[in-house]
C-alpha cells in the first residue's frame, strides 16, 4: 500500500509541477493552490473515486425539464421519406431510441444521417450498421447479465464498466470503421484536454463510441488520437446545430430533423432527490470541489490525475452553455421514462415500448 501511495504522490507532483509552469497565463492566480489543496483532501479521503463518482451522477444525470415543444402532434407526411435524426444520452433509456426508430421504419421514414451521443452514440452505431430495432432488443436480452454489470454502480471499476462495454460492441457491431456505415453517422464526445466538444465521422467505431458513453469517473476515458476522451453529453447531449450544418450543407435544408430526447425528466422528484444528495456532502468536499474547476488545465496524457478531475469540474459546471437553442422547426421526440434511472437495464422492453408509444403519439 505505502508504494502504491508513494506511485500516486509522484503522479501528484508530477501534474503540480506542470500546473506551475504555467503560472502566468492563469487569470486566477490562486490556481496552483487551489489544485494542491485538491491533492491533499485525496490524500485525507475527503476526496475519493466513489465520492466523485456519485457527485458526478448526481449533478450530471439529474435529467432535465422536457422542452416545451416536446411530443407535439405533427402531420408525419410532413417528414417525407428521409430525416436528419439526432439521438440524445440517457443510459439505459436509451432502447427506447430503437422504439423511436421501430416507429420510422414502420412509416416509411429513413434516416438521411445520424448524430448520437453516449447512448444515442450506441443506439446510431448499431442501426446505422445495418441492426434492426428488434435485433436491438434481442441483444439486450441475450447480454442482460452484462447489462446488469453496468447498474452496479459502485460493485466494479471503471476498468470493467468499460471492459465490460467494449466486449459488448466488439461482439455484435459489424465492422469497426465508421466510415464504413450504411448511413452517415456522427459520433458526440468530449475532450478532456480542450473541455470542448468533438464530433467524429471517421475512426474507430468501437473506440469513439465507447469515448462518448463514458460518464466520468464511471467509465475510463478514452486516449484517443491527441485526445481525451468522455461523455458527449458532457457538453451537449443534442449537437443540434451540427444537425442543422449537415442539412444545409449536404441537403439543401430539405429535411426535418428529428430529437430523440431520452435524458427529460419525468419524474418531478429528481431534483429534490439531487439536492438532497449534495446536502449529504462533508463540508470539505464542497469546499474544495467549489474553488477548483475555475479555468482549464494543461492535460498531457492520463496520468495528470489532477488536471483531469479540474477539467471536469469545470465541464460540468459550464455543462449546456455550448448547446444551442432549439429553432421552431425540429420535432423532439421525448418518451414518457417515469422514474427510470440511467441504468435501470432491466426496464429495457418498457423502455422500448414507451418509444413506439410516444413516437405514435407524435407523428399522427
């Protein structure tokens, strides 16, 4: 243990050591001792994976309001053949994405292009590689015991949440280029190093989608290329504007796109439920998470542990300020997930149907 700990304490002074060199160009002066003061409450267990960890779900997955367009009705003749389709994050919620789709093909209606995030990211990754909304399904129940891997939130670490993962897109995804897709697919992330967002059309499939599904402290990031990469969502769970780039630049603004929203709240206790969570911190803890995050830290690679936990701090503060408004033309999607957590897997088919139901509902 005291090697382990002596290991840990180089990786410290390593990261701080670089977080000084950069003294001058940081607006905050006091951004050295913030970080150092980081490192100690670490060190004294104030602050530990599980902790963050369960700041990190608890500020990030408390699910938004639905947007007041959401579900309204609209003549589905309107849509034509082809639509631009955006799949949002929402963890296990997102089967009901293949729902959303089941609907579309049963009417006619194919993607031109698709932009997914996280679990919208794995949802557009196997449709747009030729798996059918049913095969979906099948899928999830043939891997429910690895599924349930993946709701046990605080029994694995992060190296088997993501081993577990990419066991399971090498498994069943087709081919591994993304280029290769039988429909345009675009997969969301974040960077760790820029805390911006990154948007990938060609590349490993398997990689960048494991890259944009993996919530932090939950899941590895993803050493991609010059990148770090995490959760899409992170940043913006829509990237509805780059759906509107693509329709403009490769179709002339003649498609309707369509949001498949998986992350709104249904459940008017997940706010009261998040406050009360951030009550049960120690003191030290919201001390300390408050005063770092302030400004983005140089990151060279995964051992700048420090850096990386500021920088995400950071992210999840300015998180929604990148994401653009809705315009008045988009139809949003936005199944009815009562009370379903982001890895409640075992309400997969339920969550299947109220797609179908809610996309029924919507395009008449």
């Amino acid at each position: 243990m005291r090697d382990k700990n002596r290991g840990l304490r180089k990786l410290y002074e390593r990261n701080l050591d670089y977080i000084n060199s950069g003294f001058l160009s940081f607006k905050d002066k006091n951004i050295p001792k913030y970080i150092k003061r980081l490192q100690e409450s670490i060190e004294k267990k104030v602050i530990t994976p599980k902790k963050l960890k369960e700041y990190v779900y608890n500020r990030y997955y408390y699910f938004d309001e639905n947007h007041e367009k959401a579900n309204k009705p609209v003549d589905r003749r309107m849509l034509g053949e082809k639509i631009g389709l955006v799949l949002s994050g929402g963890g296990a919620r997102g089967v009901a994405h293949a729902g959303v789709l089941k609907v579309l093909e049963n009417y006619g209606i194919k993607p031109a292009f698709i932009i997914g995030t996280s679990a919208g990211s794995v949802v557009g990754a196997s449709y747009s590689t030729g798996i059918s909304p049913d095969e979906m399904l099948d899928i999830y129940e043939k891997e429910e015991k690895e599924f349930f891997k993946l709701s046990q939130l605080r029994s694995f670490s992060q190296k088997t949440m993501s081993r577990t993962l990419r066991s399971i897109f090498k498994k069943y995804l087709p081919f591994n280029e993304l280029i290769d897709t039988k429909i345009p697919f675009y997969i969301n992330t974040t960077d760790v190093k820029s805390c911006g967002r990154l948007i990938f059309s060609a590349g490993d499939l398997t990689e960048l989608v494991l890259a944009s599904s993996a919530i932090p402290f939950l899941f590895e990031p993803i050493s991609y290329e010059d990148y770090i990469l995490i959760d899409g969502g992170m940043t913006d769970n829509f990237c509805v504007d780059f759906a509107r780039m693509i329709n403009k630049n490769d179709f002339n603004n003649e498609l309707k796109i369509v949001i498949s929203d998986v992350s709104a709240a249904t459940d008017s206790a997940s706010r009261i439920q998040t406050s009360h969570f951030l009550l049960t911190l120690s003191k030290e803890f919201v001390d300390t998470v408050k005063f770092v995050g302030k400004e983005i830290l140089p990151v060279r690679d995964e051992r700048d542990i420090l850096s990386i936990i500021n920088n995400l701090l950071y992210i999840l503060a300015k998180r929604g300020e990148l994401a653009p408004e809705f315009l008045e033309d988009e139809i949003i999607i936005s199944p009815m997930l009562e009370k379903m957590g982001i890895f409640e897997f075992k309400k997969y088919r339920w969550a299947f149907d109220k797609g179908v139901e809610t996309t029924k509902v919507v395009l008449q």
